[in-house]
C-alpha cells in the first residue's frame, strides 16, 4: 500500500512538471533530437529520462544517428543542409530561447494560418517576361503562402514549439500528398536539352509583357526547392519513423527532373541552378565538393578587384537591387564552401568586402554606383536614383545582412548594419531562396557573441 502510494505522488509530480506542448509523446522524437533537448533544456526533465529511457548517454547520440549512413555513400556523412554545418546549426540552437526570439525579433509573433492554409496551388502559369502581372498570374500566390510558411518555420525554431512543429509538418505532408505545384508547365530539363522547346524565346515582346512558361517554371522550382532545404535542416530527424517522410521525400524527388544541370557560373536562377543541384547529390549522400569548388571558382571570375560583380553592377536603375541579390548569392556560396570544407580564395574574399562596401555607399548615396548603372545592361537608365526597397523589407537573398555581422564583426559595414537593421528585418524572418533563414541564425550567433 505505501509502496503504491509513492507511485502515485511521483506520477502526480512528473504530470506537474510537464507543459502541455511536452506532455505529447516523444517516441517518434530521433535520438540527436532527445539529446539536444536534454541538453539546452536542463531544468525539464522529461528529455533527459527519454533518453535514459533509450538507454543513450547524449553524447553519443550524434555518432549514433551518423552510423545510419547508406553504405553506398561516397563521402563522409554531411550536415543535414548544404546551406550551414552541423556545429553552427546546434549552436544556434542551444542558445537561450529567449536570446534567439529577441535576435530574430519574433517576440510577438503569430503564425499566419489565414495564408498558410490557401494552400500551394497545383501549378503556376500565366508570367510574362518581366513578370510584372503578377496578380493575374494562376497560383502566384503560392510565393505568399510559402513565404508565411518559412516565417512559421523560423518561430517554431527559435521559440521550441513542438505543437507548431507538427501543425506545419502535417502541412508539408499535405501538400506533398496533393503533389502541389506538379502542374506547372516543365521548362528545364536535366537531360541535354535543358530548356525545352515550347518555353524558349521569352522577351520576343521588347517590353517583356509576352507569356514565358519558363519564369513559371523558375518560380515554381524556387518554391519547392525552398521547403525541400527547410526539410532536410529542420524536419529531418522529427519523428524519423513516420510514413509521412517517404510521402514528402517522394514528392521533393518527383522535381529532380525538371531542374537543370549545373555548368557555368551566372548569377540569377539559383547561381545558375548550383544549389539545387548540390542539394540533390546531397540528399543522395554523393560527393558534391568538386561542383562547390567549381562553383566557388566560377564566382571568384564573376566578381571583380573593383567590386562589380558582372551582368549585375549594370543593370541601370536596378543596378543596386541586382548587386545585392547577387552579393547575397555569393555570401551563400562560402557559407556552402564552409560547409563542405572548400578553400575560399584569399582574393575573392578581399574582393566581396569590396563590393559589400560599394553596396553600403551606393544604398546612401545612389550616385556611388552610376560609374557601372549608366551602362544600362539589360535595363533602362538610372539618371543617377536607383529603384531600391528600404532595406529593413528586403527578403530576396538578404541573409548576407547577418551573415556579414558575424563574420566580419569589426568590418564598417557589420558596424552599419547593426544600426540600420531592426528586429523586424525581413532578412530575419523569410528566406525565398534557401528556405533556411541563415539570417536569423546568423544574427542571433553575432549577438551571442556580443555578450
């Protein structure tokens, strides 16, 4: 009798100490996970007796978890993103909570569930050239609905929202179980003909208002590959044993097909399509660290000792817009050479903080870049003012922002950024290209490191 006692007061005790988001059974929950949780979250012990539990003392859940390892690989296991490293990912994640909200500036956030459940469309069609029809365009607004998507993915990171972790992989899964987005007109192909012939000629119309299929294609891909990256850093290793992961790797593997075949560097299109190629060797655990040296190479000749970068520093009263899209495709460039342990050349490094000092003056002073923008490439003049939005508001490649405050702390712009920027920078928030926020991860590191 007193024996069952003591079993009910200790049963009674533990129920107390759990919250409502952890009193969810934490079985599917990966070993890496238990173990990361046990850690940074000490004064709870549920994760620590799963992982006694398990029998795993969690330290060893890591090696653990890289034993799994197809024994087809060609290389050692990688991090679970191309994007950052294994190291830096966990270190942002063992930050206080609260460090990583404010940093991130979700200190007030909702997620927005009135978009997110318009749902993907099942295909976008209808882009001109210049794409600027947007709102007549069928399923356009799958870019708003992925966009809200990525924010909530942020918060539920920074703020260990379990319960929110499910809603949105339960979406994921929904979306994949619908194969969203699959209509859309195939343009690219990994085969030898990689534009397919009833998408060329896109600008025939002078003005660009003719139809391209291939800006529809291109946007589509954008989408899926974003929520393909955001999966495999964030999602791989939740639940690892659900049915739901084949359905949703299925589908992120049904577009493989559709994506071009990387060969010479550009910027534009995903650094002329490098990423989502990388990605793919990636998810098939094949070695890609001779395409990321030869992309790495490619950008070192795409950026100049003046600090143009080409095609981009040109374009007229978008010539500030394309250099900063394009700064922001090289800084990922060296954050996935970093992550694959690829050399970065002393001088292409020297010549990027050039061109990050020439976007700092000319964002104060548009006439810094008129040199380069009066040459008008493939736009129209600038007369000196740029068409630029207010920094705080850009999304589009602007993780390069936090990126540069951590790893150039003592660099003028680092300085600068860290006056202009606010915690509702978007570059904190949505990453369109990456689908991984590097933004937020990044800052928060910079302010821990500050402290």
């Amino acid at each position: 009798m007193f024996k069952s006692c003591i079993r009910v007061v200790c049963l009674l005790t533990a129920s107390l100490m759990a919250t409502h988001v952890l009193s969810q059974d934490l079985s599917g929950w990966s070993d890496k996970t238990v173990c990361r949780l046990a850690s940074s979250q000490q004064d709870d012990p549920q994760y620590l007796q799963e992982a006694k539990k398990r029998g795993i003392s969690c330290g060893s859940a890591a090696a653990k978890s890289t034993n799994k390892t197809s024994k087809n690989s060609t290389q050692q296991p990688a991090s679970k993103s191309i994007f950052i490293s294994d190291k830096t990912y966990n270190d942002f994640l063992n930050l206080p909570k609260e460090s990583k909200v404010k940093s991130c500036g979700f200190e007030r956030f909702k997620p927005n569930w009135q978009v997110i459940n318009k749902d993907l469309a099942p295909r976008i069609k209808g882009f001109n050239s210049r794409m600027d029809n947007s709102k007549s365009v069928e399923g356009d607004y799958s870019r708003n609905v992925r966009d809200s998507y990525l924010e909530s993915i942020t918060y539920a990171m920074v703020s260990e929202d379990l319960e929110l972790t499910e809603k949105l992989f339960s979406k994921l899964h929904y979306w994949a179980s619908k194969d969203a987005l699959s209509a859309t007109m195939q343009c690219y192909s990994n085969g030898p003909q990689s534009i397919r012939p009833a998408c060329e000629g896109e600008w025939s119309d002078p003005e660009g208002q003719d139809l391209a299929p291939i800006k529809d294609a291109t946007v589509m891909i954008e989408i899926v590959m974003s929520l393909n990256y955001v999966y495999k850093l964030y999602f791989s290793d939740y639940q690892p044993e659900d049915k739901r992961h084949e359905v949703i790797k299925r589908w992120f593997k049904s577009f493989n097909h559709r994506i071009k075949k990387a060969k010479d560097f550009y910027f534009g299109n995903f650094v002329g399509f490098y990423f989502p190629n990388i990605s793919i060797k990636h998810s098939q655990n094949k070695n890609y660290k001779s395409m990321v040296k030869k992309m790495v190479k490619g950008l070192d000749q795409w950026t100049f000792d003046d600090g143009s970068l080409k095609n981009r520093t040109t374009r007229g009263d978008r010539a500030l817009w394309y250099h900063h899209s394009a700064i922001g495709e090289a800084f990922i460039v060296m954050e996935i050479a970093r992550t694959a342990n690829v050399e970065i050349p002393a001088r292409l490094e020297k010549k990027l903080l050039k061109a990050v000092e020439l976007f700092n003056d000319a964002y104060l002073d548009h006439s810094v870049i008129e040199p380069w923008a009066k040459k008008a490439h493939n736009s129209q003049a600038s007369n000196g003012h740029q068409n630029f939005t207010p920094i705080n508001w850009v999304s589009h490649y602007s993780a390069w922002f936090n990126i540069f405050q951590l790893r150039y702390p003592e660099h003028r712009t680092a300085k600068w950024l860290n006056k202009v920027l606010t915690s509702q920078s978007m570059s904190l928030k949505i990453a369109e290209n990456t689908g991984v926020t590097l933004g937020c991860i990044h800052k928060a590191l910079a302010d821990s490191s500050r402290e």
